[in-house]
C-alpha cells in the first residue's frame, strides 16, 4: 500500500477512508500512531512514558481518584451549599498529599455534569489546579465522556494538560453511561452502538490533532476540517478507554489504547474481560501486554465491622485490612496492573491511612515474592 502524503496534501476528492466499528467508512488525514514508549519490567511490567523517573520496579501500582462529589450528604446541609464543595477541595488536597506520601503514582479525576442534586466538581479545571498546587504525579481523565465536549476541543485540553503537567496527563475517554444525566444538561444519549462509532471517531480525531497540523477527519458523527491544533504534544499521550462491554469496547480498546479501565467489579469479571481483550488483541495483530490493564476499586477496609460500607449493587472491596487484602490479591493474580481507587469514607482520611498501613506492604511483599 502506498503511504499516505502529509495532511493537507490531497483533494478532497481523493481522501483515504478507514473502516469503523459499526460497518461505516470516515475519511481522515492520516491516524496518528498509537504508540506510548514503553519499558517492561517483569512479566506485566510497568510501562514508562519517556520519563526516566517514572521507571518502578514493582509489578503493581495505585491511583486514587479524586473525589468530585458527596454520596452521603451531612446531617443539617443543603447539599448544594457551596460550602460542601470548598470542603471537598479541601479534603482533596490533603488526600492528593497521603496518596504522594504512600507512593500512589496518579491521581484521576471523574468526569459528570452532576450526582444528582450533589455538590459536584467539574474535571478539567479540578485537575489542572491540582496538578498545579501538587505538582510530580501522573494525572488523568477517570474517563471524560465523549459527548460532554467536541473532540477537538477534548484534544485540545488533553494537549495543554500535557504540557502543565510536564508530561504527565493520560487521557481517559468513554462512550457515556448516565442517560439522564446527559438528557438533562441537554447531550444526546443514542444507543449504546451509535454512541461507541461517535467514541471511535472522537478518538481518530484526537490522535490525528495529537500527530499532524492541519488535521482533517470527516465522518458519520464529528468531522474537523484542516485544523491547526498547536502546540503539538512533544511526547505521545497515552490514552486510556474506560469499560467492559465486550464486543465493542474491549474492541475499541485492542484498536487504540495504551491503557484500559475496568469499570467497579468483581476479579472474575476482570479476569474474564481480560481474556476477552486478549482475543481482540489477537484479531487485530497487537500483544495485549502493550495495554496497561487497570482496575477501578471503592474499598471500605475498616476494623470494626458494624463501619463497613457495602452496596448490594455495586462491588465493593470491603471488609477488615486482611479480607481486603485477600480481595486485592485476587485482582492482582487476575493481571491488574494499576488500581485507580476511591476510599468510601471520604471525605475523612482513616480509609486511606488505613489501606496504606495495613493492606499495601501485604501487597508489596507478594509482589517481591520469588
């Protein structure tokens, strides 16, 4: 197959056209690679991006996801006092400091318009002022969600996050999963199919402005027509897909992603999607070990028992510092590399303090095991 000439150099007549998930043909200028250089260590070594004090020698490594709402509103507050939210920022920060001192390697910031009537914070401008005031850890998208913001603008924003964090930015994206929230701040919410074709075109945007300038992409659902999106990211930036459904998603992901996210689950269901991903991979000629598998975690560990918090439906990795430490045990022996964590006594720290005291080392040392 001829190369294709540098964007801007064809008619419009003549634009090369790839095929999409959902069977349609877009015409783009040309994909960028998706590479992220990368360094193994061990069997499911740990990738490292370009940064050489980034290289970590153990197997597996944590992030904690910064809070952006209250589940639990406190007795005798409106729950969308403003004052709630400045509590949060202020919590956040001291939980971004405990995770820096424990050796968490990235912080990740959800992406929702709102939880219900919940004081909740907004991703991008959350994250740059973290990222500003807590400088040195690895920031992400924990996972934006694509109709929220037009794919350029979203590589736009993923470009200057990289270059505010000297680097350091993975950028998560999704397909969307909160119907009436997107209804209610006016976002279409199509069917599940047609909103991955929209995920899979947002992302051929995003890495097509990430490689070249001008950039042009015409699909069935987003198009940008010669575009200059400068500065250009000096270093690829990995990109992470968030969820699980297995015959698109985990498609999507062999295709694309330097990083995958495993929504809240059970370690069966990671270690059955994990295969699943492995088959994708093989389809489309790529070694899954290039896709760093990660694991979305709420951990109650707590000693007394009547404080656990447990949810009949959502997983929670819950229970004393050893019932918990079992559980995450499982999840390492299904292949999780990366847990991104939310501790569900927040706003208050023992959750963390106590994961770190008593459940990390456990971890550490299988991990040293012969």
């Amino acid at each position: 197959m001829a190369p294709i000439p540098p964007v801007g150099t064809l008619p419009s007549a003549s634009l090369p056209t790839l095929p999409l998930l959902d069977g349609g043909r877009a015409s783009m200028l040309p994909p960028a690679a998706s590479a992220t250089r990368r360094t193994k260590i061990g069997r499911r070594g740990r990738v490292v991006f370009s940064k050489e004090d980034d290289i970590v020698s153990k197997r597996v490594t944590f992030g904690w996801i910064m809070q952006p709402a209250l589940f639990f509103t406190p007795e005798g507050t409106d729950p969308g006092d403003i004052r709630l939210a400045r509590e949060m920022i202020s919590a956040n920060e001291e939980h971004v400091e405990l995770a820096r001192e424990a050796g968490f390697d990235t912080v990740w910031v959800e992406d929702h318009m709102g939880w219900q009537n919940k004081a909740h914070l907004e991703c991008f401008t959350n994250m740059a002022w973290l990222a500003g005031r807590h400088p040195g850890l690895r920031y992400g998208t924990m996972v934006c969600g694509q109709a929220f913001r037009n794919p350029g603008y979203l590589a736009k924003l993923a470009t200057n996050m990289h270059l505010l964090t000297g680097g350091r930015f993975i950028l998560g994206i999704g397909a969307g999963n909160n119907g009436p929230e997107h209804h209610a701040f006016g976002y279409p919410f199509p069917p599940p199919k047609e909103r991955l074709a929209q995920t899979e075109e947002a992302i051929r945007i995003i890495r097509a402005l990430w490689k070249e300038s001008p950039a042009t992409f015409r699909g069935k659902h987003y198009r940008v027509e010669e575009a200059y999106s400068s500065p250009l990211p000096d270093e690829p930036i990995p990109l992470m897909i968030g969820g699980g459904g297995e015959k698109k998603t985990l498609r999507l992901v062999a295709r694309y992603a330097d990083w995958w996210c495993n929504d809240v689950a059970p370690s069966p269901v990671f270690e059955r999607k994990k295969h699943v991903l492995a088959e994708h991979c093989g389809a489309v000629g790529r070694d899954p070990a290039e896709i760093v598998h990660s694991q979305v975690a709420w951990i109650s560990v707590e000693e007394q028992a009547d404080r656990i918090v447990r949810w009949d439906r959502l997983h929670v990795v819950a229970g004393s510092p050893e019932e918990v430490t079992r559980e995450m045990l499982e999840f390492v022996e299904a292949g999780v590399e990366h847990f991104q964590i939310r501790f569900m006594d927040y706003p208050g720290p023992a959750g963390m303090e106590r994961f770190v005291e008593k459940v990390v080392p456990r971890l550490l040392e299988y991990e040293a095991a012969p």
